[in-house]
C-alpha cells in the first residue's frame, strides 16, 4: 500500500512529530511504501526527515501562512500526482501548512487523525493566559480572553472557516484519547473515532536507584507545569531529604525554573539535564522510582507517560485529558488536581517512601502498555482503516467502556 503521510513538521521537534516518525518506521516494516510530507519550518537541513517538503517559517510572516500556504497548495498537488498514494494520512496541518491543502484531498481516501486541539482552538490547548482550562468555542472569545492578540485573530478566525468549509474531504477522523474525540463532537466534528499512540515494545532495564528518585521528561512551558512539581519537590525534601529529581527538556522557562529551584533551596537536589537524545534519557531514567507529568493543561495524549509505563515506571500525572485515561489510578500510578502542589507532594511520598510500591506500579505499567499501547497495535488499526477507506466499507463505532452515548456521533454511529 502506498501511504502518504502529513504533518506540519518534518523534524523531531515534539512529541507529535516523534510519533509521526514512528508509525511511518513501523508502516515500512511492514512492507508498505510511506512516506512524508512536510514543510520547512523549525529545521535544518540535516535535523529533516520528510521526502517531500514545502515552505514554511515560523517569523511573523507564520500566522498569514499557516492561513493560507500557497507552496503547500503547488508542492502537494505535484507530489500527489508523482506518487499516486492509496491513501493519505493527515496529522498536523494547522500551524503551517494551511487549510489551502484540503480540496485537493477530495477525490483520494483521506483520513485526518487529530493529535491535539489545533481544530478547536487557535493556540491548540483549549488553555487560557491565566492557566485555567477554556470553556468557550473558539471565536471572538479567543481576542476578548487575550490568547490571540488582535493582529492574528482575523487570519486565524479565516483560517478556521477555511478549515471547517472543507473538512468533508476526510473520509475518516480519528482521535488519539476519548478526551480529544468529545471536545471534537462538542464542537460538531463527527463522527470521530480513537487510537490510542504506541510505542515501541523494548527489553525492560530497569534498575531502580538505591535511593528515591523522580523524573520529569518534556518542554519547559508553563503548560506542563513544571514549577508546580517543583513546589512539591521541596514539600517531599522535607520528609524526605535523600529524594532527588531529574528533570529532562528544554524551553522557554527554564531560567526560570532554575531560579525557583535556587529560591526553594533544591540545588543540590534537583538536576536539569537540558535536552537530551532519546537513547542517553532511556539511560538516565532507568532508575527512577517514579515518573511525574504535572501538567496544567488536559494533554491530549500523554507520550511520556506511555513511555515511563513501558519502562516499568510508576507515573504520577495530572488528571487531565488522556492522562486521566492512561495512567490507573492506585495501580500504575496515581492521578492528581492540576496546579496542585500539595496533592502532588503526597502522591510522590506515597511512591518514593515505598520501594515496593514503585516496582509493582512500575510492573503493572508495563503489563498495561504492552496490552493497549504498542505501537504493533496501533499499526494494525490505522491499516484496518485504509482498507476499510478503500474498499468502501462503512464501519460502526461501538461504544467503548467508560464513553458516554453522546461522543457516537450522528445516526447512532
């Protein structure tokens, strides 16, 4: 089967792109001829991945373009006619390559799998500047709240239209957590499927650090909420002074978070490590007793935690989003209030002072994700759904444990 794949990004530049990269690997594996189509944008010549690639900037020349992207248009329509693909793919499209995209999907079995809340909401994590979950739909909301600054909000509400005049070319869309497929049903897009991410299934070496030690692994943005880790890190120092932290990423508040680590006196208990190849991070983390995922906002997925889970590592993480549908509370892992610091604290001591308790929390992930979140598994659902896509077959979605009747979608699918 020749499959294209497209996402805004062709480099590793997140969590999204790290999948993209993955389902292409596996896809190939498997004997099928995939490959990606991408813009420019945040990489170099050496970081690209993609085999077929268009303009894109993230300068302030961004906004205009992820609206409309005429070297999208022109590059897609001749890659389409050279490579003839049985199906495409879509990921990301939103923050570059443009809605301009879409009619020319018309006539090919297109399948758009959504990977967070771009559709929804123009800054993509339904979060407002106050850090408290948005409750509206997207609109002139977006302007009065302060998420879009003025100069944006027209391109971006344009966009939006654009968007929702042509998303019927998709013959399929699916979600990657229910969390997703409900906010995409309130917001009228349905009906809308779930597959969940993998991730590959490796040998476990795990071997815990004689003493207590937590892991962090992402962006360093406010959204995940890594100062409220920090402020129940030093909560936990107090009980618990042999406790260190590790955490992993790079980003935009990182001064930051060094400055309150030094003002919590943690320095010589917490280590940034700045980011770091996937390979040396598997290495470092290998010890920890538990892997924490504070976030603020509702993740849409929750990589890391897959990961840790995979790892046999106990996951703390917020009750928010897909989280609150990967991690078992009491059995893999505990669920806690975001921007919580105090909640935070006491599922951690629970862990940390309880080395049993890690290593079975970490057992029982590991069980879990080999079960529900490989990434085998997930190579066999999308494929089901390019054969059901062309051969013509129309599917019923079965109501799945824990979704409420109302994310069926139209006619009782």
């Amino acid at each position: 089967m020749k499959i294209l794949l497209v996402n805004d990004y062709g480099s590793s530049i997140g969590g999204a792109e790290v999948m993209t990269f993955a389902l292409r690997d596996a896809l190939r594996q498997q004997g099928h001829d995939v490959r990606l189509f991408s813009s420019s944008a945040g990489s170099s010549v050496d970081s690209r991945k993609a085999e077929y690639e268009c303009y894109g900037t993230l300068s302030r020349f961004r906004t205009l373009l992820q609206t409309l992207n005429p070297w999208a248009y022109l590059r897609l329509r001749r890659v389409l006619k050279e490579f003839r693909p049985d199906v495409v793919h879509v990921r990301m499209f939103l923050t570059q390559l443009s809605p301009l995209i879409l009619p020319l999907l018309s006539h090919i079995p297109a399948l758009y799998h959504v990977v967070w809340y771009r559709p929804i909401c123009p800054t993509g994590t339904k979060l407002l500047p106050t850090g408290s979950p948005c409750r509206e739909p997207a609109g002139f909301a977006c302007y009065r709240n302060g998420c879009v600054p003025l100069r944006d909000w027209g391109l971006l509400r344009f966009q939006m239209r654009l968007w929702r005049k042509w998303r019927h070319v998709f013959n399929r869309v699916v979600a990657n957590s229910r969390a997703v497929q409900e906010c995409l049903i309130a917001d009228g897009v349905e009906p809308v499927e779930v597959i969940y991410n993998g991730v590959a299934v490796e040998p476990v070496t795990r071997v815990l650090a004689s003493r207590p030690v937590a892991v962090f692994a992402g962006r360093l943005a406010t959204e995940k909420g890594v100062d409220v880790l920090l402020q129940a890190f030093a909560m936990v120092t107090r009980g618990l002074p042999e406790a260190r932290l590790i955490i992993a990423g790079d980003g935009p508040e990182r001064a930051k978070l060094v400055e309150l680590t030094e003002k919590l006196e943690l320095t010589a208990k917490v280590t940034f490590l700045g980011h770091v190849a996937k390979g040396e991070m598997e290495i470092r983390f290998a010890q920890a007793w538990v892997q924490v995922v504070p976030s603020r906002w509702a993740e849409p997925f929750g990589l890391v935690a897959i990961e840790a889970m995979m790892r046999g590592t106990a996951v703390v993480a917020s009750s928010m989003g897909g989280l609150g549908e990967i991690v078992e509370h009491g059995g893999t892992g505990f669920l806690v209030p975001p921007n919580d610091p105090q909640s935070l604290a006491e599922k951690l001591m629970e862990v940390l002072r309880d080395r049993m308790k890690a290593e079975a929390m970490g057992e029982s992930g590991r069980h879990i994700a080999e079960a529900r979140f490989s990434l085998a598994r997930q190579c066999h659902q999308f494929l089901s759904i390019y054969q059901q896509m062309l051969s013509g077959t129309s599917v019923a979605f079965p109501v799945k444990e824990g979704m409420p009747r109302q994310a069926l979608g139209r006619n009782g699918l």
